[in-house]
C-alpha cells in the first residue's frame, strides 16, 4: 500500500462539557498540527497517489471551516463535542466528499483509503481512519428509525431499509448506517435536537439518505442543514396517510413533510403510486422524484391444496391494516370451510389488537394471531397458504403480495395506492389475484367465497400467480435504482 501525507496547521477556541475535561471545560484555545495522509495499492499514471499540490490544497480548504473559529459558536456544530479525535473524523469526512468531487484531481478516485491526524503536542495526539471504495466515492450516511434490526418490529419498512443498507455496497455506494433515537414521527425536542447534532456531525457536502419517517417529520432541522449536506429522503408511507390520525396532527404531518420534501436535494418513493400522491401534494419539481421500488427474493413454489382453504394475512394489527374488515370479510363466508392465519404484531396499538381479536373469536379457532412471524419461520407460513389476504386502508406498495407471489400464491386485496402495483399482471394481462374496494366487508366476503367455490377462477389466478413468479425483480434492480438517484443528488 502506498502513502502520501500533507501536512497544515489550525488554531480554534472550544470548550468541552463534561467533567471528564476537566479545566477543559472552560473556554480555552488549542493549536493543532494536522496530517492527511492518502493510501492506495497502486499508483496512477504519473507514479504518485495524489498531487501534492492538490492535497495541501485540500487539506487548507479543510481546516478553513474551523480556523481562528470558536466552534462553540459554529451553528453546524451545534452538539457537537469537539474533541481532537472528533475533529480528526470530521476533517476526513470533508477530504473524501472532496476526493469524490474531484477537487484532488481524477486520478485521486484511486485512493482508498485516508487518515488524518491531529497533533496537540509532541506527546499526544488523536487520528481518525476511514476507507474509501475503490474509484473514491465517499460514504452515504443512511439515517433509519429505531428498531430497524428488531425481530419483534417486522414491517415492510424495515425489511426495505435494511436491504438497501447491505445492498447499497455492491452498487458502489458504500454505507454508513446510523440511528436516530427517538418517537418518529412524533419527536420531542430532545429528538430534533439529536438529529440536528448527528447531521451537524456530518462532513459538508456529504451525501445523507433519511428515512421518511425521520426526515418528513423533522422540517426545520433539515432545513438548517440543506445547504451544507446534499439531502435524499427516502419515503415510504406519506406520514399524513396513516389511519386514525387526528385531523390537525394530519394537517400538521402533511404540512411538515411538504417542507422537508421540496428541501431536498432528491426525494425517492418505493412505489410509482406513492410518487404520485406526494408529486400532486407536494408540488415536488418531477426532476428531483425517484421510484425504487422494494425486490423480493426467489423462494419455492407453495404446493396448493385442492379447496384453497389456507388463507393467510401478513400485516400489523394496526388500523391502517385493516383487520376488521378482514374479519367482517371472513364471518361473511362462515358457511364455508376455510383457515386463516394473521401474522403480524400485537403490540403496535395493543388495544386495537385486543379488540380485533375479541371479532374474531366468534369465528372459533379458525382465525389465529401467532403475533410477528420472521425468517424461516415465515417463509414457511407463505408456502404453506394457499392464499394471501391484504385489506390495508392504506399500502404504498405491500411487500407481501410479491413475497407471496415469489411463491406462486395468489392474492385477495384492497385496491389501495401501490397494491395494484405490485400485484401487477402475467404474460397475457390476467392479474394474480382479485382487488376489492379498502373497507368494504361484503366485497370481500364476495371475492373470498369466488375464490373458495370457483375452480376456474381458483385454477386461473393460480395459473396467473406462477406466470407472474418469474417477472419480478430482487433487491439488486432496488438498491441499483436507488444508487442511480443519490448519483443524482451527489
């Protein structure tokens, strides 16, 4: 590995709260020699890592931000504890935005990776090391809720957000993963005031992707930070859509996300039908709008039984799911046999939980709620149904339709946003399922007793749901769409 170091100097006023510091936390100077050092495995066309020239150059651009400052007063510090080894990171952070940018010359996107070292004196100092990829393309910090990794919150959300931080790599874009504690999308203070300190704590002229549910929630400390960071928000469910809302919290929520939205330097949505609805609410320029929608992967084929009579739901018991009209749909074909598993969480409104399963207990042991399923486990649920049932009031795509069409299983669900998407349609036009108007039982019952009695219709949607297998996408089309946009943004 080579190595190449530039070297340049800064002296800045802080101070550091926390008795740690100790006399340090009084207002004090300190005057810092800085190293950069630039690594690669192999050296360019002229023999060298980088122009020396070009690097110093860099590296005084750098330290400028900070120079004969007091960083107390630094609103995009705001925070931020400035220690040596703090200040060593955000220092590499903005000479790899500048690599990226090719302020160091074409050739620079060679190097792969960068150290910088701050020198307090002869007898301490502090450094920060981070690698670069291959052509110098610096990392996408990718901001996620609480709870993205958690088991026990399987959602759609989290399975997208968790795909795209491991597949973003592979597209080139290497990912900094980081989480934004806090009751999004309904933060407090303290909230907003730590995804202010973690965005300040970003290098300028980075590439930050927000999850909706963070960033259409937080307006005013995007906004602060739109023109030093290029900004992408990810959205999946428009915040304003959830159901049971109060009406002035949906205003609110709407009015918000409009504003962190139209700040962005790009906005993606993960279905064509979710694009539209904020295009149209938003008044969002078409320009900075992306479509990424989710992948699924390949599974086995479920083998049908002859009656269809394995019906399964996979969702949340939340009102936005729509389990009472699941439940009203099914006492409509009681007459019929028929068993129905809802997978899915019982603690995200427990008490709507509570009473859906109340319904439901007229209907016996046929309708069971074994609470979130994931893994294997639910791989095993879906080649096990002979049919998926979806009644949302709202969807923005409905992951599950495709995993349950990866496995050739048909579908029954309401006709909302991006479901219809999703569901799409075999060689030949036939959907691979039926869609019934959101809400409406008797629909639904109606749908559910053609699929039970029908052996045509049965045999046809199975038909149409094997066709449709092989048509759709996996991860890798999503994770590449959405590197195509933050290039955009970059």
């Amino acid at each position: 590995m080579y190595a190449v170091t530039v070297r340049d100097h800064m002296m800045i006023a802080h101070s550091l709260p926390g008795e740690v510091f100790g006399p340090a936390q009084r207002k004090h100077g300190a005057t810092y020699v800085v190293d950069a050092t630039f690594r690669r495995p192999a050296l360019d066309a002229d023999g060298v890592v980088v122009d020396l020239g070009l690097a110093a150059a860099a590296l005084t651009a750098a330290l400028d931000r900070f120079r004969y400052r007091d960083l107390d007063d630094e609103p995009a510090l705001a925070g931020v504890t400035t220690t040596t080894e703090m200040l060593a990171r955000l220092v590499a952070d903005d000479l790899a935005a500048r690599i990226h940018d090719g302020l160091l010359g074409a050739a620079a996107r060679g190097i792969t990776g960068l150290t910088v070292t701050l020198h307090e004196s002869h007898v301490a100092w502090a450094s920060y090391e981070r690698e670069l990829c291959a052509r110098g393309v610096p990392e996408v910090w990718f901001v996620l809720p609480p709870g993205v990794d958690d088991p026990a919150a399987p959602s759609g959300g989290n399975v997208y957000d968790r795909r795209i931080r491991d597949g973003l790599p592979a597209q080139g874009r290497p990912v900094r993963p980081v989480v934004a504690p806090g009751s999004w999308p309904l933060p407090s203070a303290a909230d907003l005031g730590g995804l202010g300190r973690l965005l300040a704590a970003v290098a300028a002229g980075a590439v930050v992707l927000l999850d909706g549910l963070v960033a259409c929630a937080a307006p005013g400390v995007l906004a602060a930070q739109t023109a030093r960071l290029r900004v992408v928000v990810l959205v999946h469910l428009p915040l304003a859509d959830e159901t049971g809302l109060d009406p002035r919290l949906a205003r609110d929520l709407d009015a918000g996300e409009g504003h962190a939205l139209r700040a962005a330097a790009a906005v993606v949505a993960t279905s064509q039908a979710t694009a539209r609805r904020i295009l149209e609410r938003h008044r969002l320029d078409p320009a900075r709008l992306h479509v990424a929608p989710p992948g699924v992967d390949a599974a086995v084929p479920a083998v049908p039984c002859p009656g269809g009579t394995r019906l399964l739901c996979v969702a949340a018991v939340t009102p936005r799911k729509g389990h009472h009209t699941l439940v009203a749909g099914l006492a409509g074909i009681s007459d019929l046999p028929w068993a129905c598993v809802c997978a899915g969480s019982l603690d995200r409104v427990p008490e709507h939980a509570a009473r859906i399963r109340r319904e439901a207990a007229a209907l016996g042991a046929r309708v069971t709620f074994p609470g979130p399923v994931t893994g294997e486990a639910l791989g095993a649920l879906y080649t096990g149904a002979d049919l998926l049932v979806l009644t949302s009031g709202a969807e923005p795509y409905g992951m599950v339709v495709t995993e349950a069409l990866a496995r050739a299983v048909p579908v029954v669900a309401a006709d909302v946003d991006g479901v219809a998407e999703a569901l799409g349609v075999a060689p030949g036009g036939e959907r691979p399922g039926l869609l019934v108007p959101p809400g409406d039982a008797p629909a639904l019952a109606a749908a559910l007793r053609a699929w039970l009695t029908d052996d045509v219709l049965r045999d046809r949607l199975r038909g149409g749901a094997a066709r449709r297998r092989p048509r759709l996408h996996d991860w890798t089309t999503t994770s590449a769409a959405l590197a195509a946009a933050l290039g955009t943004a970059a």
